[in-house]
C-alpha cells in the first residue's frame, strides 16, 4: 500500500514524548509549518502534561492524538495510516523511556505503535538530564537506533531544567526543523554552491600584535550550517575563531583580509550565493614586522607611529562580477542603520545588505542573538524581530530562496 500524495514540502509525523523539553514543540510545529511542511502531532501520555493536545491540533489544524485505543481518534485516521501518512518523522523531545523503547522494539502506546510501524525515515531529538543521557543504557540503546538507520539530532549541551549542567538540551526548532528540510530534499538547495565569510580579520602590526576587531564568526558560521542542513554546497571562509566547523560545511581558514581575497576568488566562481558576513578589517598596517617590535628599540617616551593602508573591498569586488549569482553584504552599524545601510548598498552593488544595529548589546558582535535589517536595493526594508543567529541565518536562506527564484 502507498500512502497518499505528498504535498511539495512532504508531510512531518511530530512524535512528542514527556519531557520539559515538550515546551518547545508549538514553536517547533510553527517553524516546520513556515517551512511549508504538512505536520500532524501524537504524543505520549506523559508528553500531554508537558504540552497541550488542544494547542497542537490549533496549530496543526489537524487532531493530535495520544490515545492507541479511541475508537473516535481511530476511526478519524487509524494509527497505522498515520504511520503510512508521514514522510518523515520526528521525535522530539525523545525521552530515555522512549528511546529506550524504541530501541526495544515495543509498542504499548499509539507513539511507540506508530514507530514501530512507519517506513519513514525517523528522526529523534533527546531531551533528558545530563546522567541519564550519559548512562551506557542510553548510549547503547542510541547506537542500537543509529544502527538502523535512525537519525540523531542533539542534545545540546547547557544549563538543564533538572538544575545540571551539560549535554541533555534538546536541540533548537530551527536545528530541527532544518534537519527535517534536508531529510526531505532540501527545498531546492542540492547542488547549490553557497560561499560564506565569517569572522574578523587579524592584520598584523609585528610578530605578537594585530589589529583586529569583536567578531566572534557566530552570524557566519549560522550561515553555513544552516546552508549545509539545507543540502548546499558550503564553502566558509573564516578568520580566526575557535567556533567547530558545522557538518558538512568546507572550511577554508584565513588570517588577513587578503588572504580572505584570494580564498573568495578561489571559490567564488563556483558559488551561486556568496554571503560575506565577515568583519573585514578597512585598513592594515603597511609595514608589518616580522619581529616583535620592543619598546626598548624606541626613543625614550616616544610613541609608536602605525601608517595603515586601506585592505582590498572584497565584497566590492565579487558584486562587480557577480554574473547571476546572488551577493549578499552585512553592515554592522551604530546609527542611523537603514540609511547608512542602504548608501552600503549602493556602494557595494549587491543584491541584498543585512544591517545589524550594534548598539544593542543583545545585537551584533559575540552574542547568540541578532536582531538586523533586510534592505533590498529597491529601498524596501524588513525588519526581522530579536532571533538567535540560527534562526536568523533560516530567515536570511529563505530570502535568498526567493532571491535564486527557487521558492518553494
Ligand atoms: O561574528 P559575530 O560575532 O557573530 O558578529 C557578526 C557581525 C556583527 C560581524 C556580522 O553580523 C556583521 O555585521 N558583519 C559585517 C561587519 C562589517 O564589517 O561591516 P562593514 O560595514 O565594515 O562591511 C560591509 C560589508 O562589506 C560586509 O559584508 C563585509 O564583509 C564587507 N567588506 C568590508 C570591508 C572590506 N574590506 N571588504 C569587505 O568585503
């Protein structure tokens, strides 16, 4: 038997366990419904104290069921033609119980049930304190899952509900939701070669100083591993920073601006979105030591004179070749945002400028959050609310989804 046509974004089975974690599922079942995704809900008996079936089935539009056993949620769409419906399914949060479980191969609950019966590549999320995810039961029981094909987002490390500290989060929405996305064919980006840079530039003054800035390659490297879950062809090309490199993502790393020149010519020409984030130093010293200057060497009291000259404009650069590829700059700004932004935007000829406002401490440079500005050559502005830099990376590839013409 096959199930019924599939929608283009396919059809998301949210499988919901009881944990803490369950409190992120409405936002999760938003993001994967803005995504284009039909998403349909059954949870535990323990997950409906954590979340409510009613506030599921509103956002749904569709009843989310715990019940194996209701002849009416039964007879509505039975439990195995809920497991033939879905195209994907998704566990989260995924209990230790639950996994275990599965693990297990038992089926007491409509989830477990569903689980057992589904074709559909499965995707889990663990949510749980930090020993019980460390425990070798856990562990095996994971191996057990991964052995047969199912796949494993997460956890997080962190500050946990119970009160510990370490591995045991559940995985962002935007995580998920993109994860999701690639699992079901990655809306278009398969092939596609996005260029990212991210990070400051470090210009050096001799063998021990340079002049670099706060950058911390957070908004960039968001960029790439967002590009990355969505099944593009990732290039980054970072300055110095201590950030992993995301999977699946080709990391070249850089020091100067112009070592960040050549490695964006290097790739640019095999690119079909360049998304230059980085931080790029305007100016570097002229003449740069190889030794460490030592205040002995100068004159009693005397200063220390540094000429800078200015850096090539990467971004400049790229635009003014960029063929039908899609350029896409960042300014980082501390007043006047937009109209300072959109004189950027002329000035760099690209298709779309990302203005964040810097003098927000919870914007901008080393935080987890962004809160920027989209200006489109036109003048047109939208303005994207407070989001963690994942989720602002997921909006940015959704405008420039729309930008390649790829819309879903
Ligand atoms: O790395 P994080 O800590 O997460 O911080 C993120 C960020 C604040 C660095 C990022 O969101 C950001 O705003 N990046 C651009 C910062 C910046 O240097 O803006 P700018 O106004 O100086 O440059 C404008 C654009 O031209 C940028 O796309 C920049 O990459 C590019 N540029 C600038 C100078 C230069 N010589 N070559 C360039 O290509």
């Amino acid at each position: 038997m096959t199930s019924a046509a599939s929608p283009p974004n396919g059809h998301v089975l949210l499988a919901v366990s009881g944990g803490i974690a369950a409190y992120k599922v409405p936002e999760l079942v938003r993001q994967l419904g803005r995504a284009g995704h039909e998403v349909r809900c059954i949870l535990t008996e323990a997950a409906t104290r954590f979340v409510s079936p009613m506030v599921l089935q509103t956002l749904t539009g569709a009843p989310a069921r715990s019940e194996l056993f209701d002849a009416g949620e039964e007879g509505e769409i039975s439990h195995i033609e809920l497991a033939d419906w879905a195209d994907v399914v998704l566990v989260a949060p995924a209990t230790a119980d639950l996994l275990a479980r599965m693990a297990g191969g038992l089926a007491g609950d409509l989830v477990s049930t569903v689980l057992l019966a589904t074709r559909a590549p499965v995707l889990v999320a663990p949510a749980m304190n930090v020993n019980m995810w460390r425990h070798p039961a856990t562990q095996r029981n994971l191996e057990r899952l991964r052995e047969r094909g199912v796949q494993v987002e997460g956890p997080e490390a962190g500050e946990l509900a119970c009160g510990w500290e370490g591995e045991g989060r559940m995985s962002d929405p935007t995580a998920l939701a993109g994860r999701v996305g690639l699992m079901l064919g990655g809306h278009g980006w398969r092939g596609v070669g996005v260029l990212v840079t991210a990070g400051g530039t470090r210009e050096p003054i001799d063998a021990v100083r340079a002049v670099t800035n706060r950058s911390s390659g957070k908004m960039g490297f968001a960029i790439a591993a967002e590009a990355a879950r969505r099944g593009a062809e990732v290039v980054l090309v970072a300055g110095p920073c201590s950030l992993e490199t995301p999977p699946g993502v080709r990391r070249v790393d850089v020091e100067t601006a112009l070592e960040m020149e050549a490695a964006v010519h290097e790739s640019f020409e095999s690119c079909h979105v360049a998304v230059m984030s980085a931080a790029v130093a305007d100016f570097r010293p002229a003449t740069p030591s190889e030794r460490k200057i030592k205040k002995e060497d100068l004159a009693p009291g005397a200063g220390l004179r540094l000429e800078l000259v200015p850096n090539p404009d990467i971004l400049a650069g790229i635009s003014a070749r960029r063929g039908d590829r899609v350029v896409v700059g960042f300014a980082a700004e501390s007043h006047d945002v937009i109209e300072a932004a959109k004189r950027k935007l002329a000035r760099k000829a690209c298709d779309l400028l990302v203005a964040n406002d810097i003098s927000r401490s919870d914007a901008g440079f080393d935080t987890d959050t962004n809160a920027v500005f989209l200006v489109s050559p036109g003048g047109q502005v939208e303005e994207l609310p407070l989001l963690s830099k994942a989720e602002v990376a997921a909006r940015l590839l959704d405008r420039i989804e729309k930008l390649r013409g790829v819309v879903r």
